[in-house]
C-alpha cells in the first residue's frame, strides 16, 4: 500500500496536489471545526510541508460546505490559566500561515466566526458561498480576539465595520463582507470550493517565482510605508528580470504560444 505524500493530521483532510493544487480542509464536524491547538499544530506542519514541495503551487482551505470554523475550540480555552495563554504556541501557529510564501485561497461556507474569521484573513484571496456569515463575537465571552482579529479586520473594512463586529459581536453576511472588502467573491454555496480550485488552479499555471514575489510585494503594503512598498515592488521587479521564467515569458508572448516555466 503506497504512503500518501501528504497525511491527515488531527481534525483535517488533505487531498493533491493535483495541477499544482493542495486541499486542506478543516474536518471536525462535531465541534463545527473548532480550532484547537492539535488542528492548528497539524495546519502549519502541512503548509510548512507544502511550502518546501514545487508541486504546489497554490492551496484551498475550506471547512467544507457547511462550515468553515466557528471559533476557537472553548473547552480546551477554558482549561488554560492566563500563563498557559500567554505561553501557548497558538501565535507561533498562525504566523506559519501568515509566512506561508504561496498563494491562500480560502472556500468559505457557513460560519467564519471567532478564530474562524482570523484564519480566513490570513488566506490572500477569499471565496464565499452565499450562506456565509464572518464575525468577531469574543466580547460575548468577555475577551477579545487574539489572533489578528483586530488588526486584520480593521484592514480588511476600515473602522466603523471592524468596530461593529469587534464591540457589539455582530455578524457580516457574505454579502455585506464582499461590500466591505473582506472577500473576493460570493458565489453559490455549491459552487464555493470548486471556484476556489478554479481560482487556485489559474494562479497555479503562472510563473511561480513571480507570483510569490507579486504576493511578498502585496503583503508588504500592510507593513510599511508607501515609500518603502514602492523600494520592495521595485525590488522584486528587478529580481524577476534576472529569472528564466520572465525571459520565457516574453518569449512565448512574442511567439504567440503558451509558456512553459521552470521555476527559476
């Protein structure tokens, strides 16, 4: 029996790649995809996988299509004292999905909620069924988010819309999200993953190289100054010049067929 290249990890599925394409998908349906520290220790250990794999080109993360993740797991959070919080290593965890150098697309179905929602906004481009719904509730159990919630949403809709859904616990729909910039896309909730494949699948037929570069040059505009952007954008604009993929692809441009890139 063959080994397969990737394994599931505690509270996860994981299939490909194929065309370039990883599947993670979060999987405990009793627990409506509860974050706990297992999932997410099993999350990074993929990612971290499949950034050293050139098969992969791209990832979906979903929940399925009932619910992408309703929050952190609360009986394990209940069960830690304020030093087992401040020395747990759920930060170190998320930030291997913040460093994950390729593309993100997250397939949202469902509730987003809670550490749910802060996972979404790590994924570079958001595709939501119609029946989504993203929020921050943790006031309701007298915290707030720790896990970018504050910041990244803030980003993500500017401050009224974060302050609502942060202060009052409040709910976006995937409507209200796609009007408020949190997601890319609102589709049917059937045709949510598979957008999402599709989407991962284009980005994965381009330059690699380049698109890592263009998603480094992108993430930086939320980390320091235009000025300083601008200096990086132009940075790896120059850097791409030097690679076989950017004189392949104005190769293949001028020869009207399609490119065959190399990753280097």
């Amino acid at each position: 029996m063959t080994t397969p290249r990737y394994s599931a990890a505690e509270g996860l599925q994981v299939a490909g790649p194929e065309a370039g394409v990883l599947e993670i998908r979060l999987d405990r349906p009793q627990a409506r995809n509860a974050l706990s520290t297992p999932l997410l220790r099993g999350l990074a250990a993929l990612l971290e996988q499949a950034e050293r794999d050139d098969d992969v080109r791209a990832v979906v993360l979903t929940g399925g299509d009932k619910v992408f993740a309703a929050g952190a797991d609360l009986a394990e959070m209940a069960a830690k004292d304020m030093q087992a919080v401040l020395l747990e290593e759920r930060p170190r965890l998320f930030g291997v999905v913040a460093r994950f150098p390729k593309p993100i697309v997250a397939a949202v179905c469902g509730y987003a909620l809670g550490g749910g929602c802060e996972l979404v906004m790590h994924a570079d481009i958001v595709i939501a069924g119609e029946g989504a719904q993203f929020g921050q509730p943790e006031i309701n159990l007298g915290i707030i988010p720790g896990a970018g919630g504050t910041q990244r949403l803030t980003h993500a809709v500017g401050k009224s819309v974060a302050m609502k859904l942060v202060l009052a616990g409040e709910f976006l729909t995937a409507a209200e999200a796609l009007s408020a910039g949190l997601v890319a896309e609102v589709v049917a909730d059937d045709a949510c993953i598979a957008r999402a494949h599709a989407l991962a699948q284009k980005i994965a037929a381009k330059a690699p190289l380049a698109v890592r570069l263009a998603k480094d040059a992108v993430l930086q505009s939320f980390e320091v100054p235009l000025s300083a952007g601008l200096a990086l954008e132009r940075r790896n604009f120059v850097v791409l010049a030097g690679t076989e993929d950017r004189n392949e692809g104005v190769k293949s441009f001028l020869e009207k067929r399609k490119p065959e890139w190399k990753g280097r």
